[in-house]
C-alpha cells in the first residue's frame, strides 16, 4: 500500500506547496508533480517495490479488502502513467485555468490516488468510498474553470448524473449484502452461486452494474458523456476519458470475474446487447459534430462499446485483449487531447475549423493527431488496430457456442466502418481545409514535446510490437479467478 | 413503560409507521399539490430524515439514528435552508411537463417497482442466514471503523479534503 500513501502524500505536498511558492514558480510545481509520479510509475518495475507480481495473489491485507494481484498492478501502472501525461498537459493548460492551478494539480493527484485504491478495491465497502473519492474530485475538476459558464454546465451535469448513479450502485449494494451478508469479493464467489435464482440478488448485481455502467459511459448511461467532455478543461477531459473509464472497467472485471462468477456466466446476452447498442450509438451521433471535443465524447461511447467486447466475451482471452485495448486506447486518446490543449488553447470552442492549417503551424501535432485518430479508427499499424482485432478475435473464438456474438462482431465492424467518416473528418481538417487560417506556429514546451512523442512512441510500438504487452496482459488476467 | 416499549420493538408496527412517513414525506419533499415553496420542501426533507432515524433506532443502531438528526436534520438542513433564504427564492413556477415523458417515466417507475416488489415476495430475502446480531453503539462501531474498515475510513477523509478544496475553490469570490 505505500504506493497509495505516496500519492496521497504526494497531494498533500502540493497543496501546501502553493502557500510557499512564489506565482512564477508554480509552473515548476506541476513538473514536479508529474515528475514525482513518474518515479512512482518507474519504481513498479523494481522487483523490491511492493507492486512486483512476485508476491502473488495471496497478498492482501486490511481484512482482505485491499488486493494487489496482477491485475492491481497493471491497472496501477496504467493510472499513474495516464496521471503523469495528464499532469503535463495541465501545466500546459495553466494560463486558462488562471486560479488556483496548483489545486487543479493536487487534485489530479488525488483522483489517482482514488483509482489506485479502485485497483486494488476486493470489497464494496472499498470500492465505493474509492470511487466516491474519484468522481467527487471529478465534480471539481470538471466545473474548474468557474468563469465559463460550459465548464460549469458540465459540472452540474455531471454532479447530478454522477450522485444519481451512486445511488444506484450503493442501492445495489446494499441489496447484495443484504440477502448474501458478504461484502468481501472472495467470500461473495462462493456463496454467489447459491443465490444465482435469488432475484434480490440480481438487483443488486443489476443496480451496482448500472453505477459502473454510468463510469464507463456504456449505453443506456451515456447521455453526461457529450456535455462533460465538452465543458470541461481539456486535462480533465483527458483523465475522465482516460482514467475513470478504466476505473470503470478493472472494477466490471473484477466484479464479474473475481466476485460472481457463476451468474456473469449466464449474463452474456445482456453484455452482448449492451455493448452493440453503444457502439451504434457513439459512432452514428459522433457524425455530425463538429466540435473536436464532442467527437472524442462520442467516440469515447463507441469505445467503451468496443472494450465491453472483451468483456462479453467472458473468456480470458476477452480479458486480457480489454487490457491491451486500454492500454492502446490510453495513447491514443492522451495523444488527441494534448493536441487540443495547444492548438485550441486560445479559441473560445473546439471547432473543427480551429485546426485548419495545423500541418504548417505544427507538423508535430498534425501527425500527433493524425495517428491518434488512426489508431481510434483502428487501422494498421497502430495500437487501436491490433486492439481491436485482438478483441474482435476474442468474441468470433466465442460464436460457436452463442450466434449472438457472430452479430456482435458484425455490429462492431459495422461500427468501425462507420467511425471512418468522422474520423477522417478531423484529418480532412488539418490538411485540407478550405478557410483561411492563421500560420502563426504553435510553441511546444519541451515537457509537452516529450509526452506528445511518447504517446505516438506507445502508440507504434503497441501496434508493431504487440507481442510482450499481450503475454503481460494474459499472465495478468489469471489473478480474476 | 418497559413492556411498552418491549411491545413496540418487538412488533412491526413502529417499522411501518417510519417507513410510511419516510416514503410520504420524501415523496411531499419533491412533489407536493399543496405548495411549491422550496422551504416548506426543506422541512419535509427534515421529517424525512427523522423518520429514517426511527427505522435506524428500530436497527438498534442509535448511534446512526443519532448523527442522522443531529448532522442532516439539523447542520445540514439549517445550510439548505441559508442557501434556500439568501437565493430568495420565489414560489417556482409551475413547469409545463412534457406529456409524453411524464408517461415514459411513470411507466418505467411503475415497471420497475412491480418487477421489484414481485422479486421481493418471491426471494424472501435474507432467509438463511444467521439472524443479525444488532449492535450499534459507539463502542462496537468505533471498534470496526478502527480496525476492518480503518482503511475506507482513510480514504473518506482524504474525500472530505478534496471536497473542502474543491468547495472553496468554486465559492471563494477571487482567487489569487
């Protein structure tokens, strides 16, 4: 756990950093931060550290709530690397932001570190004060910038969604303890099986699936995802799309897998249904927007709807392919939003038309953004593509037994073919634009150029060099049963 | 006044009556015929909440029952009804609401309810388990706030940090 006390404490030195620091150096604050975390990111890897795999899946602690199996880890590895990118991208973000940027950054932090107990989250009573943790920092993250009336919009959108489906995760809850009396995820696979006709139980299994329907932003729960997205400041835009949505899904995974296996067994057509339908309707209502943020909005629906893939599959190889997806997705999408954060810095919204002339402003940006919405499209080489075929393998490998995953496969290249249009728009935009633009180049920090090459870096090598990402993911996956 | 109170705990009767008021009252708290006041839907709010701490008290756990007046009837709701004062609020106006969506939402409730009071009938929930061992003072509370659950219990004060950051940034008139 002292991965988790870092952060926090991590959160807690910023915020008192801020009464110290003189305004100019504040800058640095947010450097350092990222810097911090990406030592924390990088001690992971060393075997002493208390993430190594090594340790197994025994090892829990604190009444069996907290778990740090394979699965923790990774999903760690992935929360604090986003959180690294993130933090950059603020620093970027500051001068719009205006007050109050060193809290922006502590509370960044703060929601990582909220993720961080997600991951490793084996019992309800956990799990929701985590996510409590993370979507209440998210409230304040969303309406940050207090001056535009959009991000505060956004805000009390999301608030009220958000509260609402708390209440219907804690509603299921507490319908789950109350006819099993287990709130421990192992103790609750053992008795699951018993109750699987109990229908009390299936309530609460349905109510708690429609709170974490709502973090991943899978249909019918969706309808916050445009209007936040759009509203809010870019970085947090970013982690929302980026690391809530994961939060989302290591806790679907963990839940189906690791808490009730028994009845996820039975509840194949509900995922199968679920996830066509929200890849319909992220694709077809991405077509005609034109602002860049909404498109990600919409585009991040279809996505948990691939992703949900994986999961339908209920297979290990669906697993460990919604890891890799993720990890891809985690690129990409971090790629797409630093573009936006500096081309769109000083417009007012994210028009599609603010990026014409991109590609003589800032070559960098353009292929940036150009490979970005590739690799969403899922073309080759990049990450999006093997991502997706790795999933889509995983359900066709399914077909024999249940024709409905043969439509879902189907539903999904539907939907592939159809994000084409929308993606190739935004490309259509940097380099074929018709108005008249303003060439004055874009400067790019050197932190900013580093995260920007690195995510096109992780994008490639995902996408040509699948192979190590796949066997971890796989090695991972066997700690959910 | 023993055998009095014995009788009332043993017996059903006080759970109803909570129950029957929580449900009332929260229902008057949004849709009340006879005033759209927000104040008047504050107080319903206020016996709302007291009637959940009688079915709290019914659980035994008076400790609960306890911090629910004393925090949401009293602190809380004493907030909303500044923020309800210093907005000045008017009787709201009548919404027009959409005909349609107005029945789409009592259906879907309505769907909802009849599916989840058949289930109830039929699970009979929580036959076969041990019968609950009600304990809800402070002591046994305290005990497992410090020990099981010491760490959610962390994470919710670090919640309460962000959310008091969180507030201050959003209220304070200019930031620096």
């Amino acid at each position: 756990m002292s991965l988790e006390i870092s952060v926090v404490a991590l959160g807690l030195i910023v915020l008192l950093a801020d009464l110290w620091l003189p305004a100019e150096r504040k800058r640095m604050l947010g450097y350092s931060a990222a810097a911090a975390l990406l030592l924390l990111f990088l001690n992971t890897f060393t075997s002493h550290c208390s993430c190594s795999l090594a340790e197994g899946p025994d090892n829990m602690t604190s009444a069996g709530m907290f778990i740090q199996d394979g699965l923790a880890v990774f999903f760690k590895r992935f929360f604090l690397l986003a959180a690294v990118l993130v933090l950059v991208m603020a620093v970027e973000f500051s001068d719009r932001i205006g007050a109050g940027v060193s809290e922006y950054y502590s509370l960044i932090v703060f929601a990582l570190a909220g993720m961080l107990f997600a991951a490793s989250a084996n019992d309800f009573v956990m799990l929701f004060a985590a996510i409590e943790l993370i979507t209440i920092t998210f409230y304040v993250l969303t309406s940050f910038q207090r001056g535009r009336v959009r991000s505060l919009e956004a805000g009390v959108k999301y608030l009220i969604l958000g509260a609402l489906s708390s209440a219907f995760m804690v509603y299921g809850i507490a319908l789950i303890w109350g006819t099993t009396g287990k709130f421990n995820f192992q103790e609750l696979a053992q008795v699951a099986g018993k109750f699987a006709a109990n229908r009390v139980f299936l309530f609460g299994v349905v109510f708690f699936l429609v709170g974490l329907g709502f973090k991943i932003a899978a249909f019918p729960f969706q309808m916050w995802t445009p209007d936040v997205y759009e509203g809010a400041p870019t970085p947090t835009t970013a982690f929302l799309a980026v690391g809530s949505k994961a939060t989302g899904f290591v806790l679907l995974l963990r839940f189906l897998f690791t808490a009730i296996p028994d009845v996820a067994m039975h509840w194949n057509k509900l995922l199968i249904i679920v996830s066509g339908i929200t890849i319909l309707y992220g694709n077809l209502c991405a077509l005609p927007q034109r602002n860049l943020k909404r498109i990600l909005g919409y585009s991040s629906i279809a996505h948990a709807g691939y992703v949900l893939l994986g999961v339908a599959a209920l297979t290990t190889a669906g697993e460990s392919a919604v890891l890799y997806y993720l990890a891809g997705y985690l690129f990409t999408v971090l790629a797409a939003f630093a573009v936006i954060a500096l081309v769109m810095r000083h417009l007012n919204s994210e028009d599609l038309a603010g990026l014409a002339g991109l590609n003589q402003r800032s070559p960098l940006l353009a292929a940036t953004l150009t490979l970005a919405m590739v690799s969403l499209a899922g073309i080759p080489p990049l990450a999006g593509f093997f991502g997706k075929f790795l999933l889509l393998k995983a359900v066709i490998e399914q077909g024999p037994a249940n024709h409905g995953y043969y439509c879902l496969a189907f539903t999904a290249l539907a939907g592939v073919i159809i994000s084409l249009y929308y993606y190739f728009g935004v490309i259509r935009a940097i380099y074929w634009s018709k108005e008249t633009p303003d060439l004055s180049p874009i400067e790019i920090s050197k932190p900013m150029k580093m995260a920007v090459c690195f995510c096109m870096a992780g994008m490639f090598y995902l996408g040509l060099f699948p192979g190590a990402l796949i066997n971890y993911a796989a090695q991972v996956v066997k700690s959910l049963k | 006044m023993d055998a009095l109170l014995n009788y009332l705990f043993s017996s059903n009767g006080l759970f109803w009556v909570f129950a029957f008021m929580t449900l009332a009252c929260g229902g008057l708290v949004v849709a009340n015929p006879f005033s759209r006041n927000p104040v008047t839907s504050a107080m319903f709010l206020v016996l709302t909440i007291i009637s959940m701490a009688g079915l709290f008290v019914l659980l035994h756990a008076f400790f609960l029952a306890a911090v629910q007046v004393m925090v949401y009837a009293g602190a809380v709701m004493v907030l909303f009804l500044f923020v309800i004062m210093l907005l000045d609020l008017q009787e709201e106006e009548r919404r027009k609401v959409k005909k349609l969506g107005l029945l789409a939402g009592l259906l879907s409730i309505g769907a909802i309810a009849g599916i989840f009071v058949k289930s109830l009938m039929a699970a009979q929930p929580g036959r076969g388990l041990p019968a609950p061992v009600a304990e809800g003072g402070t002591i046994p509370l305290g005990k497992l706030l410090f020990t099981n659950y010491l760490l959610p219990f962390e994470i919710v004060s670090v919640l309460l940090l962000v959310a008091m950051v969180g507030v201050i940034l959003l209220s304070k008139k200019d930031l620096k």
